[in-house]
C-alpha cells in the first residue's frame, strides 16, 4: 500500500489527467441518468396536470341522480386510491348553464388543476361563488370582469333558466381544449348548481407511463358499474417522448464513455511507456507477471475511485442546475448513481491501463533496462 500511494503520488500531474478524464466522462453519465430521471417525472407531473391518460365514466344505462348516467364519488374515489400504478386522479362534472339567455357547457372540477393554465384575471375561490370561463365563452357572450354590478353573471342548469345562481366571473382561460367552450366552477359548486350532490360524470386517471394497461384491468375489477376507457393517444405519445428521452441520454452517454476511454487510454499508454524501465526492474528482481499487473490495477483502481467519487459529486451538482433551470425545481440524484459511477470509473480506469501494460509484460528485461 505505501509503495501504490508513493507511485501516485510521484506522478501527480499524470494521476491528476487520468482522474480528471474519469471525473468528466462519470460526471455527464451521471448527470445524463439524473436528468433522464428527472425528466420523467417532472414530465409525469407537467402531464398529470394537463391531461390524463385514462377516463372512468359510467356505463351506458346506468344512471346517477336525476336518471343521468353518472359515478358515485366516494365509492369511485375509495375504489382508485387502493389502485397500486396510479399517480394521480381528479373527478369532474358535465352540463350546461343559460347565461345571458345562451347555452354553455359548465364543468366542475377541481379548479386548483387549472393553475398551469393560461389565465387572465385570476382562479375562483372555493365556496365563492366565482366562475371561470373559458376564452371561446367570453368571446359569444361578450363578457369582461367587473361587468354586472361587479361581475356577477346569472347561471341556471338549463336554457330554461330555472333554478338561477349568481356567479362572479373572475378569470378566463385558454387551454386549446374543451376547457376553452365551457364555464367552470368547483366540483361541489357544480353539483349543487346542477342538483347532483356527490355524483360525477368522470373520473380523470393519471397511471404511471409503461402500466396503463394494468391500470385499466385494476378499475374494471373495482368498478364494475363504470366503463375504463385509455386515451391511447396521450398514453402512447408520453410512453414514446419519454423513451427519445432515455435513448438520446444513453447515446450520449455511451459516446462519452467511448471518447473518455480512448482518451485515458492514451494518457494511461504514455504513463506506461514512461514506466517501462521500473517494469523491467520489476520483472529483473524476480516480480511476477502476476504481481506487477495486480500492481498497476491497483493504481488504475485508485484512480477510477477518485474519478468515480468525483465524477457523481459534479454530475450531481450539474443535473440538479440543469434541472433547476429547466423546471424551477431540482431533482433529486440517487445514491445509488455514486455507486454506478464508482464502478464506470474504476472500469474506465482499469480497462484503459490493461492494453498498454500488457504489451509491457511481453517485453524481455534486459531489452528494456538496455532502452532498446
């Protein structure tokens, strides 16, 4: 041990290289699988608040209160939460409201869910009486805040304008969906306004990218009264984004591997050919091929654990900025990349060493102490 830590630390320039070359090429695998990571998430999450990739409504010929098909909440909310591949889920209500003596869709929801939204003016507050209307309504009903003696605007459940409620119109949004064509209120809001307390029309599911599938097996058996359909198209656009993704960070990653272990490679050939004379005084003074090869392994081993350790701290610190940048929020790297990446070191590092110093050991000793 204390004839390794006297060889590197003679060579320090050349360690230093040779550790940095491990530190750059553990530091962007790192980094990449750490975005990779990220990226999924955050854009599970960016995706669960635009849309879902499963909707749960009832089947045909079932009904709710009123005769109209609708789910029970508490037993459909009961019913998704014990469902394991489930990220996340939301209840909504469908119907239509007269205002101004004109017709429009009315979804209740869960209005907190509309915060990434294009909006002007700002979100109702629950239990305020406040709507939020989408930016095709305002344009057919000519509305803007603050009109109607502070902007209540009258609602009623159908064209025939029974059951009139008041309603502050506070915001407008602009999704490019059917958000954009309708009235929306909170859920509970929504039902009492439309005499459905506890029903709703659908269920929004959000199951995790690569289990939709079995998502869609687990409610059917839960909820045999409701009918499970799969928004094919948002489920298998997100599943093939995300595995671009993964591809394009393993490219790179490999490239990088490749491109760090041909230059350590060389940096390891020169270390080397310098050292030929002391491998010819090894092998002079009866040291095994054996043993001088354990010898250098074990620098190169030291070597990658510096570059390995080194490697995740800095690919750590620059997929958490990355991340920071991208989406407000830094991910978190696992610990369990520090392991990856002491193995990739140590790898890199013993694999570049081993072809130079095995075309060393051919060598005979008096022909290299003779420097020929």
């Amino acid at each position: 041990m204390r004839f390794l830590l006297r060889s590197l630390t003679q060579r320090v320039g050349r360690v230093a290289v040779a550790a940095l070359s491990v530190t750059i090429a553990v530091a962007i695998v790192v980094s990449a699988l750490g975005l990779s990571r990220g990226i999924r998430q955050k854009l599970g999450n960016e995706l669960s608040a635009y849309g879902a990739n499963v909707i749960v409504t009832s089947l045909s010929g079932q009904s709710g209160q009123s005769g109209r098909a609708g789910l029970d909440r508490n037993l459909a909310e009961t019913a998704l939460s014990g469902i394991n591949g489930i990220n996340d889920f939301t209840f909504q209500l469908y119907g239509s409201v007269a205002v101004k003596d004109t017709e429009v869709e009315l979804i209740g929801m869960d209005l907190e869910r509309a915060s990434g939204w294009k909006i002007e003016g700002r979100l109702p507050v629950s239990g305020a009486r406040e709507a939020l209307l989408g930016s095709n309504v305002r344009a057919v009903l000519g509305v803007v805040l603050g009109e109607e003696a502070g902007g209540t605007l009258t609602f009623g459940p159908d064209i025939s304008g029974n059951n009139k409620n008041e309603f502050r119109a506070v915001g407008f949004a602009e999704r490019g969906g059917p958000e954009d064509g309708a009235v929306m209120l909170w859920l509970e809001e929504a039902q009492e306004l439309l005499s459905r307390p506890g029903i709703v029309s659908a269920a929004l599911v959000r199951a995790e990218p690569g289990r939709v599938e079995e998502a869609v097996s687990e409610i059917r058996l839960a909820l045999p009264e409701a009918e499970v359909k799969t928004l094919r198209q948002v489920a298998s656009a997100e599943e093939a984004f995300l595995r671009k993704i993964e591809l394009l960070m393993a490219l790179v990653s490999i490239v990088v591997l490749v491109t760090a272990s041909i230059s350590l490679s060389s940096t390891m050939t020169a270390t080397v050919l310098e050292r030929l004379k002391e491998i010819g005084l090894m092998k002079a003074i009866g040291g095994t091929r054996r043993a001088i090869g354990i010898f250098f392994v074990s620098e190169g081993t030291a070597i990658g654990l510096l570059g390995g350790v080194a490697g995740y701290l800095l690919g750590a610190l620059a997929a958490m900025a990355a991340s920071k940048g991208a989406f407000g929020t830094a991910v978190s790297v696992p610990v369990s990349l520090l392991v990856l990446g002491v193995v990739l070191g140590v790898l890199i590092s013993v694999a570049a060493s081993l072809l130079p110093l095995f075309g060393a050991l051919k060598c005979k000793p008096s022909v290299i102490l003779r420097g020929e």
